[in-house]
C-alpha cells in the first residue's frame, strides 16, 4: 500500500511539475521545474529497485544536462525576460500533436505491457546492463550514445554562436 501511495505522489509530482514546466513564462523557472520532473522519475526508479538508474538519472539528467540547458539558456536569452505566447492556431496544433502523441505512447504501451510481465521475474544483471549500453554489437546502444553527444555538441555551439552575435 506504501508503494501505491509513493508511485501516486511521485506521479502528480511528475504531471503537475510538466505542465508548469510547458505553460510557464519564465524560461528558468521552466528549466527548475524540468528538474523537478527529473528528479521525481529518479525516484520512480527507486521504487523499482533499480538504484542504478535512478543514479544515473540524478548525475547525468539533473545533474549535467540540467546544467547545459542553464548554461544555454544564460547565453542565448535574458532570463528576466518573459516568453511571450504563440499565436492560438498554433496552440491548439501543439496540442493535437501532444494529444496524438499521447494516443500512440498509450498504444505501444497496452500492447507491449504482456511482454513486460513475462522478464518482471527474472533479475537484470548490471553487467548486461552496461554492456547493452556501450556495446557495437547488434542491438547494442553505442551508436546513439554517441550521436546525442554529437547533438549535444552541436547545441552547445549553436548557443554560443547565437551568444556572440548579440
């Protein structure tokens, strides 16, 4: 019963601290509140037992992007400044892409929950773990790492170009 009342509080967490973080005008007070949201998947992590995620979650996530986007967002905006609200027609597109969104992750997940019944009893070695991660082999995830460096990277440049032009 714990644990339903914990995943509820961090779940409300989750969706109020994402509405704000979408709907704000001010742009740092966006960015504190996507750490919030950060945070709080953490701690759904913890709640599945996988501390290692959830570490992982804390340093890189909330840790090291969270620091880059405010990096970011110093370089290229005034963070005093309010962001001013797009026009109506394009609100209601950005929510019926949201909802359309929102449809398909539904979809994947009520069709894909019986596969996650069938590995929930078997424990997840950590060494497998890292070595999906990192591995270049067929189904390995070293690939795509290193290309959302990459697009880090270019970001990161992006922003300071803009910066200099001001």
């Amino acid at each position: 019963m714990a644990e339903f009342i914990i995943f509820g509080v961090l779940a409300i967490v989750i969706v109020v601290f994402s509405l704000l973080a979408v709907t704000t005008q001010m742009i740092i007070r966006s960015a504190t509140y996507l750490l919030f949201v950060l945070i709080a998947t953490a701690g759904l992590y913890l709640l599945m037992d996988y501390q290692f995620l959830a570490a992982v979650q804390v340093a890189v996530y909330a840790g090291g992007i969270m620091v880059l986007y405010i990096f970011s967002i110093l370089l290229t905006n005034d963070p005093g400044v309010e962001v001013k609200y797009e026009k109506p027609g394009r609100m209601i597109l950005a929510a019926l892409v949201a909802v359309v969104g929102l449809g398909i992750c539904g979809h994947i997940i009520y069709y894909n929950v019986s596969r996650l019944y069938t590995y929930a009893d078997s424990a997840i070695d950590m060494t497998q773990l890292g070595t999906t991660m990192m591995g270049t082999e067929k189904y390995q995830y070293l690939l795509p790492f290193e290309a959302i460096s990459l697009l880090l990277l270019a970001c990161i440049i992006g922003g300071i170009m803009i910066a200099r032009k001001r």
